[in-house]
C-alpha cells in the first residue's frame, strides 16, 4: 500500500494542483488516496492503477469546486497578504505566476487534457480515460490548448515589442 501511494502521490499532487489550487493540493490529493485505498482492492485492472487514481482525483477536483460554488468563502486581507509574501520569495516565482495565469486562461476541459499528456505525461488514452472521453477528444482538446497558449505568449510578446 505504501509503495502504491509514495509510486503516484507525485502525479496525483500536480494533477489536482494544476485543476484546482496550489493551495488546496494537500488536502485535495489525501482526499483522493482516502477514497482509493478502500476501493484499492476492487479495482478491476481494465486500465492501469495511475489512470484510476487520476480518475478519481478528477472526481474529488470536481466535487471539491462544486462544494466551494454551494458555499462562497471570504478570506481576510492578512492572509492573502501573508501568502503573497511567502510566495514572493520563491525562486522564479514571475515565472511560475505567469505559467500559472496562462493555464488558467485555458478552457478547463483543455487545461485539464494538456496537463494530462504534457505535465503528468500520460498517453492520449490514459489521458483520455481519466477525462472520460475519446481518444480524439483528448488530441484535438490539447492541440487547441497549445494554440492558445501560444495565441496568449504571442500576444504579450506583441504588447511588450
């Protein structure tokens, strides 16, 4: 059970930070071991245990957004403050800002598809099991995520030349 978790809490951590929140990445990842190590001896083995982990980190994404869209929540100034400051002192953290600003410029379902094959690096099927959609889907939903990171990258450069 160990080596299970320690194989795929790295993917499953930047999966669930890059569709929800750096912030929420913890507890968001737990969350999804709680309800896969119950389950863990169920699975039917018809993809492989990262693409279901994956599947039910999506699932603990969307119910995690849902909850949070029933019930708003306020943050004090000092907080967000505090956290600005901590994050300032990271090491390319305009880099990571910037990155971040892009992908959450990107159509969810593309974000979610590019993150999939490009960041956790998962084949356009495995991919495509996760989203729980076609294969298809999957390409044209990261060929249209890149052309629009591109159009954005673009379109800054334009504005800072």
């Amino acid at each position: 059970m160990e080596r299970f978790v320690r194989a795929t809490q790295r993917d499953v951590w930047r999966f669930v930070a890059h569709l929800a929140d750096v912030g929420l990445a913890d507890d968001l990842a737990q969350e999804t071991y709680a309800r896969a190590l119950p389950s863990l001896r169920r699975f039917a083995g018809r993809s492989s245990a990262r693409t279901w982990l994956l599947v039910i980190a999506r699932r603990v994404v969307i119910d995690h957004i849902r909850r949070a869209q029933a019930r708003p929540r306020s943050s004090s100034g000092e907080e967000w403050t505090q956290e600005a400051d901590r994050k300032a002192a990271d090491t390319g953290f305009e880099d990571i800002v910037e990155l971040n600003m892009l992908l959450d410029a990107l159509d969810p379902d593309r974000r979610e598809a590019l993150v999939l094959t490009q960041v956790l690096g998962l084949t356009y099927a495995e991919a495509a099991d996760v989203a729980g959609c076609p294969v298809g889907t999957i390409r044209s939903r990261v060929a249209r995520a890149r052309d629009d990171l591109l159009r954005a990258t673009g379109d800054e450069a334009t504005e800072a030349g």
